[in-house]
C-alpha cells in the first residue's frame, strides 16, 4: 500500500490500486481502512472493471434515490467499506467478491 497526499482532492480519501490517495497529512487508520478496503476490491475485480460498475451503480442509486449522497452511501462497495472501516482487523478474515452480499440489502 502506497499513501500519497494530494491536496486539491474533493474527497478525504481515494483509492486507486495499488495507491491510498488522501488529502490532509496524518490520515486516520478509519479512513486508511476504508481505502484498503477499496483496493482489496478493486484487486479482485480488476481496476477498469471497478470504475465502471462503480459509476453503473452510482447511476442506478441515484435514481432509486434521488440524492448524490445517499446514491454514494448505497453503492455496494461503499455499503461494504463503511459497515466496517472501524474493524481494522476486517481484511484479514473478509472473503472474496465480500462486496457482493452487499447489493441487495446492508450485507448483514
Ligand atoms: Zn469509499
């Protein structure tokens, strides 16, 4: 894992495999976890292939609700990095395509 500050970000964090890019010095191990969650996903599925569900998704969130912010909070691999950025321990028990349980419902 490669961290790299890039300061004129809009987000506080950004994954891009196989780099964590962040926007303030000193990033929280919160947001590193949620980024690394990210790359694990992204190295599973491919980079490209990725983005391109990633946006897919996002437009059908933003229909089904009608709001940039929760379409963002709802896309699968986001529903999956937030219910468990906390669990810094998460990645190491986590199995493969894990953001799929999260499409249809919160994954739990
Ligand atoms: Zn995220």
């Amino acid at each position: 894992m490669f961290v790299v500050r890039f300061r004129s970000m809009q987000a506080d964090g950004m994954a891009l495999f196989p780099f964590i890019l962040v926007k303030q010095p000193n990033p929280g191990p919160t947001l590193l976890n949620h980024e690394r969650i990210h790359l694990r996903q992204q190295a599973e599925l491919g980079i490209l292939p990725f983005y391109v569900w990633y946006v897919v998704e996002y437009l059908i969130r933003r229909w089904q609700y009608r709001d940039h912010y929760t379409a963002y909070r709802n896309i699968s691999f986001e529903r999956e990095a937030f219910a468990n950025d906390q669990n810094l321990a998460y990645l190491k028990t986590r199995t493969f395509w894990q953001f799929w349980h999260y499409l249809t419902n919160d994954g739990l």
